[in-house]
C-alpha cells in the first residue's frame, strides 16, 4: 500500500512539472587556445580625452550584465563627482552606432555591446576606457519591428569568466570566448522552439544563475522558461507552458535564503495574458505562478520583477498597475496590495528603505515620477520634473519645456542618477519626503533614450538611440567620466 502511494505520488509530480525536450543540443568548440586579442584603433570611435584618476578610496566595480551587478540598478561606486556641467561631464570616447536599444557590458578590460548595421547584429568587444576595439562579430539578419520603432538587438551581452553570451532580437544566442572572440556554441531559439515573432522581438537579457542561462523563450505550449547549461549550451530544464515570452529579464533572489528566479512572462496573445512565474533554478521546479498582464491585446510585460524583503514587486503599463506578492517560508504566496497607479511602461523601479522609485506612465506626456511606500502600496509622492530649455535648430532659437518622461533611474554613491528620455542626465535626492534636483546635464536632446546608463570604474556610458536634434549627431555609445577629484 505504501509503495502505491509513494508511486502515485511520483506520477502526480511528473504530471505537475511537465518535462522539456532539446529540440536541438548544440556542437561545442573548445577555447582554441590562441593569443587574447590585443586593443587595436576603432575606425568608428572619436576619442576626446583621457579620463581623471580615480579618486583615492573610490569604490569600483563591473557591470557585466543587465541592471547591473547586483541585478537590481543599484551600484557600489562611490566618490562620483557631485555636479553635473550643463553640457554634461567629460566625454572620454564616443562610438557612432547602428540600431537597437541594448545596453553595453562590462568586466574587467572588456566592454561588450551588440547593435545593428544594415541587415547583420554585431558583437562588439572594446576596452572601457578607450573604446579601442579587441575583436567584432557580425551576423545576418533580416528581423523587422512591426510598429516601426526600431530593428536592432535589444538584450544587453552577460558576461561569465572567460565567456559572454549574446541574444538578438531573432533569438540568436551566441557563446563567446571574451578573450579572443571565438564562438563557443550558438543557437537559433526561436526556430529550434517553434517560438513566432511577436510585437518587437526578442527583448529579456539571459540570466547568469550559477551553471545556467535562465531566458524566458515562452514557446507555444510551453516551456515559458528555459535553462540552458553555460559551458555547452544544452537545455537543462523548461518551466511553465501557460504564458509567451514578455520583454522583461528574469532576475534573481534568495527569499527565506532560498535561491529562486523570478520570470514577468507575457508577450502578444489573444486573450492577453502573462504573469509572475517563481522557479527553483536548482530543477526549474514552479513554486508559484501569479496572473499579471494588461487586458490590452497590443501591449506586453517589459518592467522586471524587483526583490527584497522575502517580497517581490511586479508592474505593466497600460492600466494594469503594479502589485506586491509577500512570499511565505513555504513559498505560497500573498497578494500584499495592488496599485492602478504605478504602472511603469518598460523601465524597472529602485527599492530603497521600504519605498519604491521609478517612472510611472504610459506615454511621455503622462510620465511622472513617484514614490510608493511598500507597506501599503500608497502613492507617498508624485511629481514631473521640468524645466524650460533654450536651443538652436536650423539657425533659429526656440524654447521648450523639458522634462525626464519615461526615465531610468540608478541609485549610487548616495543618490539616484536619472536618465531622461530626451536625453538628460540629473542627480537626484530621492526620499520618502519628496523629490529634489541637485544637478542636471543635457547630454543630447534625442528620443527613445530608453536604456539605462552603465557604471563602471567610474566612467558612465550612455547610449544614444536617436537623432540629436539640435547638433545633428546620429545614434552613440558615449563614455562619459564621471570620475570625482
């Protein structure tokens, strides 16, 4: 009788996490064993300036992958400078760039980044500090933004050891040796999972979880969630058959000191639908699912979840609002409170002290920027930073009211640094009691300045999505050194 239940409940188990095969394990090379790539001159870099020495003291770091080191667009650098000139702080280099919304990486001496030119993704390898370029990889590509915005990449290179890893907007999934640029092993994702392109393309950066990549491929009836192994590149585990693949990145946490990735799943579908999915990343075992998504048909999940205090945080525009899920030792879970009135569009909020910061809104005229106390879920603060900005275009002067829209926010060295979508930089003091600027720049005036900047050994580098305006220039990557004395 024992034996018959010990075996029923095995069946039962089987039954509740379905298994995932590998529709197609990849070939793996070994590292070849050549010479690491030396720097050597960028043809498309404008190098202006040497940056400052870092400061005495200062606190460094890399920043290797999406978000940041610690996954959550909080960094350790200190000894910043304090004052942000009106043009903006020295520009050590500046790239000239094709398409694509991505965000550079960086570890150690090698910066990674991924665009478009013409019809191939490109893999750029440069050293952070000069833009001086260690190798480059290009591949064809054909893919297409059904709205228009934009046909380049959007998920930013994660870099482990002596490997990166890239994802085109078609799913391409490149293995790189960092050194010399060599591919590891690769894969085609969407073809090899069935998976259709839905409204913009492949979006969610891989997740670097111990051995695993973690990606959210959300193919039609399942897996939604994929692990594949690092070094080989085969699928380790599939999670979830219910929801697509949305545009946020899976992000870690240790709720109750327990390991756990948390997937906002969710892309095109009729009905809508998507939601929260909490994974054991040791066997992609589901400890939870909970239903998220806007009712629009046009509109997806692209805020990643945020984690702290044995609670996680979810959000989506398009009057769905965020929620707070308190997470129970035994891992069921508590709708704490629901907001309709803290719904960020793609930008991902900052937790700090019990209280939530980031942009709210849908579109630029309706943006702001708030403050949510996650004891209750009620709005402590609400505001839109403006100003009036004078420029010239095509020889005449004109006068505009500005402000930061749809922003991104970093908090560092004691205060938030903040990236308008037109391309201004400000230092902001953000509490609990309100919102105030300390200092602001006007990088560039230029739209779709979507992805948030990148800090690293106290250099900023800021991506330039659009037209500049006023001065003409076309799409960048720019380092800026935000070195204090």
């Amino acid at each position: 009788m024992r034996f018959a239940i010990l075996a029923l409940c095995g069946v039962l188990s089987l039954f509740a996490q379905k298994r995932f095969q590998d529709p197609a394990p990849p070939a793996v090379k070994a590292p070849s064993g050549d010479a690491a790539a030396q720097p050597a001159a960028n043809t498309d870099v404008r190098f202006h300036r040497k940056p400052k020495a870092l400061p005495k003291g200062a606190v460094t770091s890399d920043w290797p992958w999406f978000l940041g080191p610690s996954h959550d667009a909080v960094s350790p650098e200190t000894k910043l400078a304090g004052k942000l000139p009106p043009s903006g702080p020295p520009i050590v280099w500046e790239m000239k760039k094709g398409t694509g919304y991505s965000s550079p990486s960086i570890a150690g001496e090698y910066l990674v980044f991924l665009h478009r030119e013409g019809n191939r993704e490109v893999v750029e390898c440069l050293k952070p500090s000069t833009g001086e370029r260690y190798w480059r990889y290009a591949y064809p590509t054909d893919y297409e933004d059904r709205y228009g915005y934009n046909n380049g990449p959007r998920a930013s290179p994660a870099i482990d050891g002596p490997r990166v890893y890239t994802l085109g907007a078609q799913g391409k999934l490149m293995c790189f040796h960092l050194a010399t640029g060599q591919i590891l092993w690769q894969r085609d994702l969407l073809k090899e999972f069935k998976v259709p392109q839905d409204f913009f393309g492949v979006a969610g950066t891989p997740l670097l979880e111990g051995g695993l990549l973690v990606m959210n491929i959300g193919a039609p009836g399942g897996p939604t969630v994929i692990a594949i192994d690092k070094n080989t590149g085969r699928m380790a585990w599939g999670a979830g058959d219910q929801w697509g693949a949305s545009y946020a990145s899976p992000m870690p946490g240790d709720p109750h000191g327990k390991r756990r990735v948390f997937v906002l799943a969710g892309g095109e579908s009729n009905p809508p639908t998507g939601g929260l999915l909490s994974i054991d990343p040791s066997n992609g075992a589901v400890d939870f699912t909970f239903p998220w998504r806007s009712k629009s048909y046009e509109s997806v999940n692209a805020s990643c979840p945020v984690i702290f205090d044995n609670s996680v945080f979810v959000s989506a525009s398009y009057k769905a609002g965020g929620a707070l899920l308190r997470i129970g030792p035994d891992f069921k879970h508590q709708t704490a409170w629901t907001s309709p009135e803290f719904g960020l569009h793609f930008n991902t909020p900052v937790h700090k002290d019990g209280f939530l910061y980031g942009f709210d809104g849908r579109n630029e005229p309706d943006a702001s920027l708030a403050a949510v106390d996650v004891k209750t879920g009620k709005i402590a603060w609400r505001t839109n930073p403006e100003w009036e900005e004078t420029f010239e275009v095509n020889g005449q002067q004109r006068k505009q009211a500005m402000s930061t829209y749809r922003g991104t926010l970093l908090r560092v060295d004691g205060r938030f640094l903040a990236l308008g979508e037109l391309g201004h930089l400000l230092w902001m003091d953000l509490s609990p009691k309100g919102y105030k600027e300390l200092s602001r720049s006007t990088l560039f005036l230029a739209r779709q300045t979507w992805s948030l900047p990148v800090l690293s050994r106290g250099l900023l580098y800021v991506v330039q999505h659009d037209k500049d305006v006023v001065r003409g220039t076309g799409p960048r990557l720019i380092c800026y050194d935000l070195r204090g004395n």
